[in-house]
C-alpha cells in the first residue's frame, strides 16, 4: 500500500519536470503579430516597442531608444491600437529578458 502511494506521488510529479514554462507573451514573436496588419498598425507596432523597450532599459538603451510616437497617424485607431500592445508586449519582454539572461528572446521583435 506504502509503495502505490509513492508511485501516485511520483506518477504526479513527473510532467512538473518535463515542460517547460514560458510565459504567453514569450510564446509568439513579431513576425506572427505583423501577419495580415496594416502598414498603420505595423508603424504602430514598431513605435510602441521602442518606447516599451526604453522603459525598462539601461542609459544605452534610452538614448538609443526612446518616447516614440508618429504624429501622422493622430486619431488612427489601427496604430494607436498597435501602439499600446506593442509598448505592453515590448516592455515585459524586455523586463524578463533583464531578469531571466537564460532565456531564448531574441529575433522575436522583427516585423517585415
């Protein structure tokens, strides 16, 4: 009776050591976002990240990047849309790219 119960135990720790986390927004890279999306939204999506990105930079990263928003494209709805996911998206990845090196993130920002 000892030994089944061990084996249920064991038996239900073992997919715990098989998977491996990543988080949804880790998931999918920018290629998939870009698929089928407007030039407006795609300009907005670009725009978002690099001020998301600047959020949780360095003093590099800042001067390089920074507060990026496209006048041109006021009151555009598919930009403005992008923009903010981008900017969430952007900023948390950066932020877990800082607090996890060991992470496979890169290329993920890519839109064509």
């Amino acid at each position: 009776m000892i030994n089944m119960k061990y084996m249920l135990i064991l038996l239900l720790l073992m997919p715990a050591c098989s998977y491996e986390h990543k988080p949804v927004f880790m998931r999918f890279g920018g290629d998939q976002v870009a698929e089928g999306h407007s030039p407006s939204y795609k300009a907005g999506w670009a725009d978002g990240c690099k001020t998301g990105e600047a959020v949780y930079g360095n003093y590099v990263t800042k001067s390089v990047r920074g507060f990026t928003r496209d006048a041109a494209y006021v009151g555009d709805q598919s930009y403005e849309s992008a923009w903010y996911d981008a900017y969430h998206f952007c900023r948390q990845m950066h932020n877990t790219g800082i607090n996890n090196w060991d992470s496979d993130w890169g290329g993920f920002l890519t839109l064509q």
